[in-house]
C-alpha cells in the first residue's frame, strides 16, 4: 500500500468515529502523551464502529441495581458512573464486588454476571462468601459513543478505550483525572471506616478491556492495604504491560521475533507512563506492589480467537491468541522474580532474561486459574468452580489446571 493511501485510511477512519481526520499519519508525528494504542486503534476502526457498544438514550439499571455516581475525588466534582446493587445495608456491608466492563462499555451486562455469580456461589455453599455484600459496575463512558447519556460531572473518555490504560478523561473539559484515579477514589470511598464499619474486602474482576486496565491498576494503583483487602483478578486480557524489555520467542518453527517500534511503550511497557499528578515512580516499584498483591490472572482456555488487540505490540506478548499471552504472561512474571514454580508446558521462552531475583526475593503473589471449557466469556468463567473460589475464598483458591495435568 502506497504511504498516501495508508494514511487516508486513518483519515478516514478517524472521521468516522470523531467526526475529524487524524493529524498523525506517521507513527513517528505521534504525541509522546497520546497512549499508543488509542492511536493505533483509529486505523482499525473502520471495521470496529459497529461494534463499540455505541448509545445515546437514558441508561436503564438492571433488576436488582440502580444507577448512580460517585465523587471520586475529595476537592473534586467529578464523579464516575456506576451500577451497585440496590438495597445493600451500609453499615452492615462485608464485602465489594467491582466489576469492570470490557470494551463495549456495557456495565449492566456485567453487573447482572457478576450478581449471578455470586447467586451460584451461594448456592454452592462451599465458599467463603460474606453474607451482606454489594456489586458494583463502573461505566467508562465515551465521549464519541456516549454523548447524551453522562452529566456535566460525570467522566467520560474521548480516545478509543483510552480508560484501559488510566489514560485522563476528556470529561468535564479540563478535567485531570485518569480511570486509575477514579478506581482510587471509589474504593477509598469504601475504605472509609465511619461510613462503612464492617466492610474488610474489595475484590476488582476486569475481564478483555477491563482485564486490561486491573491489570496494570494491580501494579499502580494506590496502595489501600491498611484499612482494607483487596484482591485484583484480571482476566483474558489482549495485553499487558510488561515490566521490562524482555518478550517471549513463541513457536516449535518459526519463532515470533520481538521487534516493534513501540514495544516498551505505555500500555505495552512502561515507557512514557506517568501518573496523572505528573509524578513518575520506579518502574521496579511497580513491579513490587504486582507481586506482593493480591492477584489472580484468571484465564479462559479456549480463547483462541484472534480478536481484541491485534498490534505488533500486543503480539509480541504471544502470538495471536488472548490464552497464549495470558499463559506465558504468568511465566514472564514468574521468571522475572526467580520464583521455584514449575512452568513445564507453559507457551514461551525468554532468552537472555533480566533477573529481579534478589529484588523480589525469589517470590511472586500472582495466582493463575484456568477455566478449561470456556472461551472469551465472562459468565462461563464466573460460573466455574475454580473461578468460583478465586473470587469467593479468603486464601486457598487451589491450583487448578497446569498445561501438565
């Protein structure tokens, strides 16, 4: 393809989702503030528009929830939009369920699944679930898909799913807060003991995009660990942001070569990422706080489809398959801080590896659970039994499937 006619393409494609050309019709004239992919994602959008999850109406709450807002700063107006259930006790409530929608912005669909899970768990009996509990479902609403459905305080986000990497909203005008900032604002609303004398646990499900933006909320986000627990479980996430350079050879022949120009750059990697308040933190401090939390990469073994993110940069992770990136992500977690685990029969080879050894003290939190019969679908993968206890028990949520077994 001729440079003229790739180049109208992004026009063209840019056109179509914010009514205005792209400026940018060389990787090398994009911002260094603009999230890589949030740009990359405007030349593919031609055959995504009908897909984003585009509405304008009044949002309607499922059966059991209402919709509403919180502030999600102290000195702040901004508030993010949300489904919670509707008829929770506040000063009984144990435990938060925040479930984070994927690209189709489609919080009632998830607040309905995640209600069901918890339905099943209960009649399950088995699990450690807490007896006054409460869903919540943020909506990352889009400026371009959404118009018409937030208020003048509510956030909202112009880029392509920009929300995914913490990028800052573009609503309300001149607002500088990220969606890393509001899912810090809602749960230190919740870790508010006076307002919530019994709540000890929040537990933050994200699956495709939202996966996405747990996972790398998981290594950034504030650190709540004094005055309440919070575990994070990601799941069959397109990408994610790796803590270093090093990416995985996959393939018994021909071997994926991990040559992209923009690599190691934000969402990927960590070049170019900084928090909304300006600050930069050490890349290995990140890499800590992943570590030593409690995490769960939950991960469906049968998506296979090569949909979500198809960039050079997401490939480089594992190929075309969301399970192979997600599988060898745990190995690269593993390798990286010298742990013991056996990752026989895990896809991927890392050559010429960095060590974090010492750094991490030869451990790593990170838990993985793999649902065998399910694809990219969240309520197949809530419903599992071994899904079932990374959500619901306190500690031991077993190990479940291995690529040996």
């Amino acid at each position: 393809m001729f440079w003229s006619q790739a180049c109208f393409l992004i026009w063209a494609a840019s056109t179509l989702v914010a009514g205005q050309g792209s400026r940018y019709c060389s990787v090398d004239e994009i911002p260094p503030t603009y999230d890589i992919y949030a740009w990359g994602a405007q030349r593919s959008i031609i055959s995504d528009v009908l897909s984003e999850g585009e509405g304008h109406d009044e949002i309607e709450a499922p059966r059991g929830s209402r919709f509403t807002s919180f502030r999600v700063h102290p000195t702040l107006e901004q508030e993010l939009p949300v489904f919670i259930t509707e008829d929770y006790e506040q000063d009984r409530l144990e435990h938060i369920f925040i479930v984070i929608h994927g690209r189709l912005r489609d919080g009632d669909s998830y607040w309905t699944t995640m209600n069901e899970a918890i339905a099943v768990a209960r009649g399950n009996g088995s699990f450690d679930l807490a007896e006054n509990v409460a869903v919540i479902a943020p909506q990352f609403l889009s400026a371009v898909y959404n118009s018409g459905q937030y208020t003048a305080q509510q956030l909202a986000w112009g880029d392509v799913n920009a929300w995914q990497a913490g990028s800052v909203a573009t609503h309300p005008a001149r607002t500088t807060l990220s969606s890393f900032d509001a899912l810090d604002g809602l749960i230190s609303g919740f870790a508010n003991r006076t307002q919530y004398p019994q709540l000890n646990n929040v537990t933050i499900v994200g699956h495709g995009g939202g996966g996405q933006l747990v996972q790398r909320y998981a290594a950034v986000g504030a650190d709540f660990s004094r005055d309440i627990h919070v575990r994070y479980v990601h799941g069959d996430a397109s990408s994610c942001a790796y803590f270093t350079q090093d990416r995985p050879y996959v393939g018994d022949n021909g071997l994926i070569e991990p040559q992209c120009e923009f690599n190691n750059t934000w969402r990927y990697g960590y070049d170019g990422y900084t928090r909304a308040d300006g600050t930069v933190e050490n890349i290995q401090q990140y890499f800590l706080q992943y570590i030593t939390r409690d995490v769960v990469s939950l991960v469906g073994y049968q998506d296979e489809a090569a949909s979500g993110d198809e960039s050079c940069m997401a490939r480089t992770q594992g190929g075309r398959r969301r399970r192979d990136r997600n599988l060898i992500w745990y190995r690269y977690v593993n390798t990286l801080a010298g742990t013991d685990e056996d990752l026989s029969g895990f896809p991927g080879e890392f050559r010429q590896m960095t060590d974090w050894s010492e750094l991490a003290s030869n451990s790593s939190s990170l838990r993985l659970v793999v649902v065998q019969d399910a694809d990219h679908n969240l309520e197949r993968l809530l419903q599992d039994d071994t899904a079932q206890r990374a959500l619901f028990n306190d500690r031991d949520i077993g190990v479940g499937w291995r690529p040996t077994d």
